[in-house]
C-alpha cells in the first residue's frame, strides 16, 4: 500500500509533459504480456496492476518451467515386498537425511524430501 502511495505521489512530482512512471504505465495497460502473467512453481502471479511488476518493465520476465518435480514425476515409483522402506535420495552425500516410510497402506508412498515414490508389491504369502 505504501508503494502505490509513493508510486503516485512521484508521478505528481516530474515536470508538465515529463511521465516519470512511463514503463509502470507501460506494464499497467499491457495486457498483452504472457511473460507477467505466467505462474511459477510455487503458484506465484501478480495481478496486471501489482506495483511489482515495475521489475519487469525493461526486461522480460522469464519463468522456468522446468520445475524439478516434473522430473522425479516421470520416474517410475520403487517397488519393493517391505513393509517400511527407507529413502536418503541415493547419491551419498549429495542425498538428505535418511527417512523412513512405512508401506502398509495400499498406493504410492511419496518421500518428504525429495519426492520418490515407494510402493509395496503385492506378494502372495501372507
């Protein structure tokens, strides 16, 4: 809110015919731009009027959509016949702290930390 306050009272103080706020103005009245309109990963997308946009008023915004979930998504889930199984992301030191994650509830399992999924083969000796 005090942004908006002084965005305002800035545009009063520039000389007759002088628009200090030229590329705010710019980004306010484009509704054109895709670039500010794209959401991130974590949901985040301001409004076409947000004072924040004035970031994006030289330059593009540019938004990765190459998120890291996306990646573990499209490794298929570990199976395994345990009841509780335990994941440190592999890799050694380069992992997270060893969690584990109990199996006994049908479905996928997934990892806190990084987002593997384990689930539990059905075996037929119960």
């Amino acid at each position: 809110m005090a942004s908006k306050q002084l965005i305002n009272r800035l545009s009063t103080v520039g000389c007759r015919g002088q628009n200090w706020l030229t590329p705010l103005a710019v980004v306010r009245n484009s509704s054109t731009r895709d670039d500010i309109q794209t959401v991130t990963h974590t949901g985040q997308v301001f409004d076409k009027d947000d004072y924040r946009n004035v970031r994006f008023t030289n330059a593009k915004r540019y938004v990765n959509e190459n998120w890291g979930i996306k990646l573990i998504d499209e490794q298929r889930p570990i199976e395994t016949t345990e009841r509780v199984v335990y994941c440190d992301g592999g890799n050694g030191p380069l992992g997270h702290p060893k969690v584990y994650i109990n199996l006994d509830k049908p479905g996928n399992h997934i990892c806190g930390y990084c987002g593997l999924r384990f689930v539990k083969k059905d075996d037929h000796h119960h």
